[in-house]
C-alpha cells in the first residue's frame, strides 16, 4: 500500500514538473504569432483564406482569459467587430501577477510577442529593437483615429510613434470639501486671486480653524511620499515651467537645480514648520494620504484629474454626508499658471502593435474601431443589460455600471449616441478635467539616453534627498548649493551639455 | 547512495542490483533532482546574459565586460554596496543569534499547550508580506499616532521620526527582520534540541548541573553543527539585505543610507529594461556569495572541524 501511495506521489510531482515545461513549450510555439491560424492569413484580408476569423493575440493589464467579464467583453467585441466585417479571434495573453511592466518585458524578452500589446512603461527598450511598428502611416490613413487625438497625443505621437493612447490630459488637481471650502474666510480669495501667499493663508486657515468641530483637520494638506503633487499646485508659479527651463542668460539648466527651486523649497519648509504640511508626508502611500482626508484629518490632498476625483468625491460624500462634494482648486498663480506640464516626448503607456505581427493592419482596424463610436459604446459603458440599461431613449447606468471602467480608450469628443441619465463622472471630476484643460502646459523635456541612466538615477536620488531633508528642516536651505554643485558633479553637467544641444 | 558510488561497488551489475532493490526510494528522489535540474541549475546558463547585449530578434552580441563596467563605473554603485553590506553584517550580527536564544527559551517552557501558543504567536510574523509589515512598522513608530513615541512621550520624552530617520532607519531594518524572522528560524533549532540525548541531560542532573549550566555545557555544544551550517548558509545571502524589506520601508530622506545593490539594480536594471545590466550584478553578488560560503566553510572546518559538508 505504502509504495503504491509512493508511486501515485511520485507520478504526481512528475506531472506537476512536466506540466510546467510543457506550458512554457506550448507559449514558445505561440512566439511571434507564428500559429497555424495566423500563417493562413494575409496581411489585408479581415478572415482566413478558409473564412474563419484570423487570430490576434493581446496582452493586457487587466484583461485576463480567466476572468469571465474579460471574456465576455472579448467576445462582445469580437461581435461588435464582425458586423464591421473585421473577423477577428482574439487570445488573451496573461501575463504572471506582480508588477506589469516588468512581466510584460520578460514575456517580450522571451520571444512571445502577441500581435497586440498595452504597455504601462518599459517600451522604450522594446521599440529599439525594432520589434514595434511605427503607427504613423496608418494614423494617416484613418480619420476615426486622427479625430480622436488631442494636441498632447498628436505631440506625442510625432517624437515616438509607437504607443497610441487616447485619453484626456491627466494631471494631479487639488480638492477640498466643498462646505469646509465656502465656510473659510480666504477661501474666495484663492479663487479669485490664486497667488502662492492667497494660496498659504487658506491652507493656513483650514490648519488653524475647527472645521469639524471636533479639531479637524489637523494639518492643510498632505501628500503621499513626495512632494511631485504639491509642485502640481506651486511649480509653475515659483518659475518651474518644465523639467527644463531657461536660465538669466538663455540657456537651458534642469528645473529641479535652478534658482527657482531653491525658492520653492524654502516655501515648502515654511508649510512644515508651521504644521501645515502633514510632517508625515514622507511615510504616506497613498491609502493613508486618502485615509487621512477622508477621515479630516487633512483639508486638501491632490488627485489626478478625472476617474481618481470621481473616486474622492464619493468616498468624501460616503464619510461625511452630501454636502461633502469635493470643490477642485486652480493652480497657484505667479511666475506662470499651470499643473504639472505634460510631457509630450512619448505617452507614458498605450497600446503598440508588434511589428513581426503578420496582421499589422487587422490590429490597427481593431485599435480604430476601439475608438470609434462604437467601440467607445462598448469600452465606456459596458453590457447593455447588465452595466446599462435603455428606457426612455435615454441610458441609465446601473448599480453594476460603478465596477466598469474603460479598458483600452477614453475619446475626448465622443458623445453617446443615446442621452445618458446619469452622468458618467461626477461634477468635481468633470471640473478637475476642464481645468486640466484650461491649465495645460507642455513640458520641456526629452527622454533620458541609455548611456546616462546610471548617473540620473544617482542625480534623481540626490535630490529626493536633498528635497526631503531641507523641506523637514534636516537641512538649511543654504544647503541647496552644495546640492547643486554634487548634482552637476554627479553627471549633471554632461547631461545639461546634452539638453542644450537637444533643445536648442 | 554512498555504496552506489562506492569505488568497490562499481560494478554495473551491482548497480543495477541496488537500484532495483531501492528503486522506491531512487524514484521518490527523482522529483527532487528533477526540479533542481530544471529550475536552480538549468536556468544558471542565462547567466551568460551578463556578457551580452541582448537582442529579442538574432543572436545576442557578445560584449565581454562591459556591463560590469557600467555597474563598477556608476556613481552610485559603491554607495549602494556600502549600504548592503552594512545592513547585512547588521542583520547578522543581531539577528543571527536571536533564534538560537529563542528556540532555548521555548525549550524551557514546560506546558506543551503554552509552548505551542508561543511558537504560533513568535511564527506568525513570517507569514506576513513586507507590505502589510511596513504598513505596520510606519504606524507603529508614527511621530503622531505611534505606540513607541506615545510611550517616549509618557515619559517626558521626544518623539523621533524613525522613519525618516538616517541615523535609526537601518536598525529599524535590522529590529523589523528579527520580528518577522526570529521565530520562523528558531525552528530549526528546536528541531536540533529535540534530538540531543536525553541521558546528557539526566548524566548532568546527577551530577548536580541546573538549567543554565546544563543550556551551556550540553544544549549549545550540541547545537554547534547546525549553528555553523545555518550561519555559513546565511553567508551565501549576504549580499541579499533584503529587497522587499527595503523596497517598502524606504522614503525620500533615507535613500542614501537604505538604497541597497537588489533596490539600485531593480530601478536601474529591470524597470529601466536593462535585463543584462541587472544579470551582471545579480552575478556579482553570486560570486561575492560563493566566495563567503567556501571561505567561511573552510575557516569553520580548520577551527571547530566542522562546515557545511
């Protein structure tokens, strides 16, 4: 008996091991789209040379072949595509849990290049070797797509036409309670007059006054770990206009070791020594930061603008009442006027198409009708039935309709068809996206050459440190120049040689 | 298998023989063997990534040195390898002797129901991820709300910011490791204890030896083999201080002394794509690894005539 439990042991952990290897032969045989489906197929036709739908394979976050809805929304799709003639068959890629970007790149490096793939960072690596198609000439040819892109995507596209992503101009806005915001006394005046020292007294204000009336909030304004959202608020008023930005004599220098970051800083350590910036801001992530407003303990946090607001405003209105709705607040006004600036020298992520894909224009159709109407019907708002439902002429979101969110585009133009009852996003979210609008810059910048990524990544922790430590008082703002100076010994003065060839 | 080896036994037909009379046991170990080939040996050969630039379409180009180049070249490299060893000779210092006290200590205790709730109680951190244990250790010491600064306040004290601290970051590294691990290990100390005759012990009580002097004379001495196994085992992941930890305890005003060689070879290496750069120093620290296993192995043989085999 004993052995034969042994045996069945053994011919178990045998199977387990074999299983494995036999996995990973059949992901090698998929490598590069090279299945028998794809073969029959040719590069413009939309099926087969049999008639059956050609398959694409797609790798994507949050798209997973063993989630249901995800299935179901591929097939839904793969619907919607047919009555296009666009006979497609789709194969969800899943890649392991844990970070995507970096998944994403082993599965690449690997040689399993799906036909169709979302990346969340790490393409840069991936485009140079050649193993993206640039997107330009079939942006050409499409006009749904040419529609669809904003001014920022367009930039985009022209420095790096690998990745399509077609959203609205993200960015990180201030937010506040509404009634703590109308009840303060400096609160018309910052909207008024936005000025940094506007800006300072009514922080100050919600620190010193009990808004609660239980104490609350102890401190006006927290953030998570860094201060990339307060310079969301102050950047563009102390001068910071860019990653780059011109100096006394016209010549480019990095913002973050300029004058006017010097100034910045020291405006900074003023909001903690007064105990108007969360002393703990360091140690925040940012479910403590959001904990922390929703519970008052904070007066202002900084969100991104559109879907996160819309998040905040419900979660405030689900803590503390209705009347709680959240009032988004313009960018500090001084030297400039702004949010953080958008980098336009590539999209952060998107969507690529692999250039060894023998179905490169079949792909692009699918990425085209995505942002059509609709495709945008479909991606928006979900199942009909089921995340909406149509009466009257009109389109009622469900309950369900809170668990749906776009998975591939968010087309700044597009209208439904049918009038929606209820409005997608709530009236803050809808604000923080005009004013994104409203307040858009466009970043100086360029993309960090391989050869330097070393000593930036030396010089970057150099001033997170630098930062951290004048802002908390560890360090006298005077302290900034021996930063400077290690800053340009680190590397930086070959760097700043390099932009100013770059950016002329 | 030592007689399967055995230069007397080299017989093919003897061979044959004791397989087939162990074949049981020959084949419950193939698994075993099976996965280290497969997933610890097998994958060694990727190793030669570190001297090649790696291409995803053709063969990849050879470029001998030149990633351990970039890696000793960059500014920060030294840095980071200051850190790392700092935090593990930290870690090993003061961690490596806790459990050994700890398995000691639940050694003595006499009620087998109190004892089994003190080892789940000391084994439980282990099962915790370093997220959730970070998310703990930022309340805990928390300028405002942390139970330590409440406690240094009540005594007239004044609360310091660990956290952000440069100069007490490290230990909070060292102290929130021997939180999570000091129970888990202790183990297999336990185990070792429970197999120390007990006629030592009784031949010690008649002697007239207590508690402490039977812990020093018989306990400790017995345990000195598996003291220097596990402590030479320990020396392999030297250069390993723990990324997780790191990664998740780490903020804006401690970078210079927490950033570590897995943390600068996770930003620079794989989130910047750079899969051969991040070999070559995986690499490096295999080697540093290897040289302290065989050389603590050797030093342990020649002074106590014990090691790892």
């Amino acid at each position: 008996m004993k052995k034969i439990l042994a045996l069945l042991l053994i011919i178990t952990l045998m199977f387990s091991l074999i299983g494995c290897g036999k996995a990973k032969q059949e992901d090698a045989s998929s490598a590069s789209g090279n299945t028998s489906n794809t073969e029959n197929s040719s590069e413009n036709n939309n099926e087969t040379k049999d008639g059956e739908p050609v398959k694409l394979r797609i790798v994507m976050k949050d798209l997973s072949p063993s989630n249901p809805g995800d299935v179901k929304y591929i097939e839904e799709l793969e619907k919607a595509l047919a009555k296009k003639d666009i006979n497609v068959k789709f194969e969800i890629v899943e890649t392991p849990s844990g970070n995507y970007a970096e998944k994403l790149n082993l599965l690449l490096l690997g040689e399993d290049i799906p036909d169709i793939i979302y990346f969340q960072g790490g393409d840069k690596q991936i485009a140079e070797q050649g193993i993206l198609e640039d997107l330009t000439p079939y942006i050409e040819k499409s006009e749904i797509i040419q529609k669809a892109m904003l001014p920022h995507n367009k930039k985009r596209m022209e420095n790096y036409p690998y990745l399509i992503w077609l959203k609205p101009i993200k960015t990180k806005a201030p937010v506040v309670r509404s009634d703590w915001f109308e009840a303060s006394k400096t609160g018309k005046a910052l909207l008024d007059n936005p000025t940094i020292d506007n800006y300072y007294k009514f922080l100050k204000e919600l620190k010193e006054k009990d808004f609660s009336g239980d104490g609350m909030p102890k401190y006006g304004l927290t953030v998570s770990g860094n201060i990339i959202e307060l310079d969301s608020i102050f950047n563009q008023a102390f001068g910071i206009t860019g990653a780059w930005v011109k100096d006394s004599e016209g010549k480019y220098v990095y913002g973050k070791v300029s004058e006017f970051e010097k100034e910045k800083l020291a405006f900074y350590h003023k909001l903690y020594k007064e105990g108007i910036l969360d002393p703990e801001y360091l140690t925040k992530k940012w479910d403590t930061k959001e904990k922390a407003f929703y519970d008052n303990t904070v007066g202002l946090i900084i969100g991104s603008t559109g879907k996160v607001i819309d998040i905040y405003d419900g979660k405030m209105k689900k803590a503390n009442g209705q009347e709680a709705s959240l009032t988004v607040l313009p960018p500090a006004k001084g030297k400039g006027q702004g949010y953080l600036p958008i980098d336009v020298t590539k999209e952060s992520r998107g969507i690529a198409i692999s250039a060894l894909s023998p179905n490169k224009e079949l792909a692009f159709k699918v990425i085209e009708f995505l942002a059509s109407d609709e495709g945008q019907m479909l991606d928006r708002l979900g199942f009909e039935g089921e995340h909406y439902e149509v009466k009257d002429g009109k389109i009622h979101l469900t309950e369900k309709s809170q668990e749906w969110f776009a998975k591939f585009f968010e087309v700044h133009s597009w209208e439904p068809t049918k009038k929606i009852a209820t409005p997608l996003l709530s009236e803050p979210a809808v604000d923080s996206m005009k004013k994104a609008e409203k307040y858009y810059v466009e970043d100086t910048n360029f993309m960090i050459p391989e050869g330097f990524v070393a000593s930036w990544d030396a010089m970057t922790n150099l001033y997170k440190e630098y930062s951290a430590d004048i802002i908390t008082g560890k360090k006298s703002i005077e302290e900034f120049d021996t930063f400077v100076k290690q800053w340009y010994e680190a590397g930086g003065k070959e760097i700043t040689e390099f932009a100013n060839k770059l950016l002329k | 298998m030592q007689n399967l080896l055995s230069p007397k036994k080299r017989n093919p037909k003897r061979i044959i023989n004791k397989l087939k009379e162990d074949w049981i046991l020959y084949l419950l170990i193939a698994p075993c063997i099976l996965y280290f080939i497969l997933f610890h040996y097998f994958p060694l050969i990727g190793m030669k990534l570190a001297f090649e630039d790696y291409r995803i379409i053709g063969d990849n180009v050879f470029v001998g040195f030149k990633h351990f180049n970039t890696l000793f070249k960059s500014p920060a490299f030294f840095k980071v390898l200051k850190n790392t060893v700092i935090i593990s000779t930290m870690k090993i210092l003061i961690c490596f002797p806790i459990p050994i006290v700890l398995s000691l200590l639940i050694n003595e205790i006499r009620s087998s129901k109190y004892r089994k709730y003190v080892q789940s109680v000391v084994y439980l951190p282990h099962f915790l991820s370093w997220v959730v244990i970070a998310g703990i250790w930022i309340s805990l010491l928390s300028t405002s709300t942390g139970a330590v600064n409440q406690i240094i306040e009540a005594f007239n004290g004044t609360p310091v910011d660990y956290m952000t601290s440069k100069k007490h970051i490290r230990w909070v590294l060292v102290f929130s490791e021997m939180w999570r691990s000091a129970g888990w290990d202790s183990i297999i100390y336990l185990a070792a204890i429970t197999k120390i005759s007990y006629s030592l012990y009784e031949a010690a009580m008649v002697e007239g030896a207590n508690r402490w002097q039977q812990t020093i004379h018989i306990t400790l001495p017995e345990l000195r083999a598996t003291i220097v196994t596990v402590f030479i085992l320990n020396l392999g992941f030297f250069m390993n201080a723990g990324f997780d930890q790191v990664y998740n305890m780490m903020n804006d005003s401690v970078i210079s002394v927490v950033d570590i060689l897995d943390t600068y070879v996770y930003r620079v290496g794989l989130a910047n794509g750079q899969y051969a750069y991040a070999t070559a120093a995986s690499l490096f620290k295999g080697v540093i690894g290897i040289i302290l296993i065989s050389s603590t192995h050797m030093i342990s043989k020649k002074l106590t005539g014990k090691g790892i085999w």
